[in-house]
C-alpha cells in the first residue's frame, strides 16, 4: 500500500535549515507544485539551492528577534525547523534557535504548523524500548538541549475560539499545531553507513541495536504530518530494522565489498539492555507504510 500525500494547492512550506535532508524534502514538495522556500545560513549554500530550482534566503541564527520576525519564511503556513545541533562543534544554542523561531511564527499572521525535526539522541542514557511517553534522562546537557526546543515548539500549539484570524475555520476556531519528529540515524542518497567505515577506525559498542532512517521516509513522515489533522505531537521516525550495530556495519561492509569492520570489545553495562526506539505510534497514528523498512536489504541496493 503506498502512502497518500495530498496537500491541498495553496499550501505553502518554508523549510529552515535546508540542508541533505530538508533538500529532498523540497524538491518532494516543489513536484506536489507546493510552494516552498528554503533557507541556509550562508550565502553560498543559498546559490546552491538556487541553483537547483528552489526559492531560498539566508537565515543566520541566532539573531535579532525583531528583525527575525520580519523574514519572509513566516509568510509561509506551514514550517520546517531541519537546523542541525551542531553539538560536536561546541554549540549550546540550539534551543535558543529554536524558541526564536517559535516566538517568530506566533507574532506572524500565517504559520499554523510547526515541525521540528528533531533527534533520537534524546533518547541518550535511557535503554530498553523508548517511546515518545518515556520519562527523558535530563542530567546530559545534550538531552536538555533537545527538550527545551522540542518543548517550545509544542507551546505552539493553540486551540481557542477568538477574534478574526488567518487560521480560524468559519466557526472562529483559531488552530496552531507544533509537531516534534524525533529521527533516528540518517542514511540515503551519499550517506551508505559502509562509507564510515573507509577511514579504518575502531567502532564502539557492537551490541547496541542500530536505530535508523532512510531519507526517503524522514521526508514521508514530514509530509504526512503535514496533510494530518493532528492536533500536535511527538513522533519517532525510526525503521523496523532491529539488529546489532556490529551486524549492521558488518553487512555494509559486505555489500561495498570492504574489509570487515573492527569493534572495540566493550561489553554493555551489566544488566542494560540496548536501546530499542519504538516507531508503533507513528506508524499507527499518522498511517505511514515505510519504504524502507528493511534498511539491510537497502544496504545491498545503496540507493
């Protein structure tokens, strides 16, 4: 059964952050014939953009927030917040970014749905099955980091009865909605995880269970959440695939027909169990069948 994307004509996105994945997600939505504008924090990264087709505009954060309010990405009604952490580059910002595109969107007078792609890291020092009702473990700044902006976006969330307003239905229901979708581990077009392996160093921890996402679907669970109904939420976008990270990367190897992987042999905590992120409630709620579902079979297809 193929999943069903049916944006209404007229729609329009605004992608922040338009990186690997956000790309795909707008030249997805510019063949819909949606209307979307992009943008990256360089001038450079914007010509690139241009230079595919798409509509774009430079968006440094953090940054000013009147002048941010004027940005023409808040003319658009629905936004896609794909900026990266940057955590191993020493940034702490990054809930900072977020809470200033929140406070944007709701001075503006078209946003009505915030999606924030966010990350399963959120997930770090927890182990077992993970879901999105799980109680996070907040003691890792990194943790922290992710909440604060995942909780800003859902405070976008509103739902009253008001004055005359963009967004408000003919019986003047006012609707703001702010999704989180919480994306396992990236892999697709220029990313098959064999290609990590090429520098020869030693991977970590072979018996954690890999929790990862072709880009494909990433963009598919987008999409879907943006044509639901959906009064907000939090989501994990994560493949059935559930095996060994040393499995897994012994398997890409294979298949780019490379040397076997070498793992250092540090044995999990006694009494952990590995980390398993669940992805039963958004194939339930939001109906999605993945494309990729099998991401080792994907591996010998490399696409």
């Amino acid at each position: 059964m193929k999943n069903k994307v049916n944006l209404l004509l007229g729609s329009s996105v605004g992608i922040v952050g338009c990186g690997w994945l956000g790309t795909a997600l707008a030249h997805q939505l510019k063949k819909q014939n949606i209307e979307v504008l992009a943008t990256r924090s360089n001038a450079e990264n914007v010509e690139q953009l241009k230079s595919e087709g798409l509509t774009a505009e430079v968006l440094c954060l953090p940054t000013e927030q009147t002048l941010l309010n004027k940005h023409p990405i808040f003319n658009r009604q629905c936004l896609v917040i794909a900026i990266t952490p940057q955590f191993r580059q020493g940034r702490v910002d990054y809930a900072q970014k977020v809470q200033q595109l929140v406070a944007a969107a709701k001075a503006s007078n078209c946003v009505e749905k915030i999606i924030l792609l966010s990350s399963s890291a959120v997930y770090n020092g927890l182990s077992g099955l993970v879901d999105e009702n799980i109680k996070l473990d907040l003691s890792a700044d990194k943790v922290s980091l992710l909440s604060q902006a995942e909780q800003a976006v859902l405070l976008f969330n509103e739902h009253r009865y008001g004055k005359q307003s963009f967004n408000e239905s003919n019986d003047g229901l006012v609707n703001r909605n702010g999704y989180v979708l919480r994306l396992s581990g990236l892999v697709g077009p220029n990313r098959h995880p064999g290609k990590f392996l090429l520098n020869g160093r030693m991977l970590k921890s072979p018996q954690a269970i890999v929790n990862l996402i072709h880009q494909q679907d990433a963009v598919g669970l987008i999409q879907a959440i943006l044509t639901s109904n959906l009064v907000g939420g939090i989501f994990n976008g994560v493949s059935s695939t559930q095996v060994t990270k040393k499995q897994y990367y012994q398997a890409a190897a294979t298949a780019l027909q490379l040397p076997a992987p070498v793992f250092e042999e540090d044995e999990m905590l006694s009494g952990d169990e590995p980390k398993i992120v669940s992805g039963s409630k958004t194939k339930a709620v939001l109906n999605y069948h993945f494309v990729y579902a099998d991401l080792l079979k994907w591996l010998d297809q490399g696409n």
